[in-house]
C-alpha cells in the first residue's frame, strides 16, 4: 500500500511539473515570436539605412549640402509693433488745425 501511495504522489508531482514546463515553453516561443518580429524590422531598417537618399537626407539635415548648391534660410518674419490710430472727432481736427498755425 505504501509503494503504490508513493507511486501515485511521484505520479502527481511529475504531472505537475510537466504543466509547468509546458507552460514556461508557450511563453518562451510567445517570446521567441516577438522577438523575431522585433528582428525583421530591425533588418528592414539596416536596409533603409545602407541607401544613399537615407544618408543624404541625414547629412542635410545636420546642414551638409553638395558642391555647388546654395543653402536657403528661411526667417520668421520680423514682427513690428503697430501703432493704432486713434480716431478723432470733426471737432479735434478743427482743434488741431487752428493750433498750427
């Protein structure tokens, strides 16, 4: 009785940690999945970046241009202060005409 109540708890336990190992090699390939796709990606990239356009667009960005081109600078423009005229009545322009002269 003994053999056959150990035989059953060993039984138990190893169906136990297979479950568990199972489980850790589903989320293992889970990851291993990911990770593939993290990879392709990252060779696609290597790909844009062995192009000439992807090296050329990044040397003008840091302002680099090729012989004989000309760099154009775009400015905001410059912002002038308005003064608002001020309306005047009939009777102050009659006012200020008198006081000319």
């Amino acid at each position: 009785m003994g053999a056959v109540s150990f035989l059953i708890i060993s039984n138990l336990k190893i169906n136990q940690k297979r479950t568990e190992l199972l489980n850790r090699i589903d989320s293992l390939k889970a990851e291993i999945q990911i990770l593939e796709e993290q990879s392709e990606e990252l060779q696609s990239g290597l790909t844009e970046i062995e192009t000439e356009a992807y090296w050329e667009e990044k040397a003008r960005e840091q302002g680099y241009k090729k012989p004989g081109e000309e760099q154009v600078v775009v400015l905001p423009p410059e912002e002038t202060e308005e003064v608002p005229e001020v309306e005047t009545s009939i009777w102050q322009k009659i006012k200020n005409w008198f006081k000319r002269d």
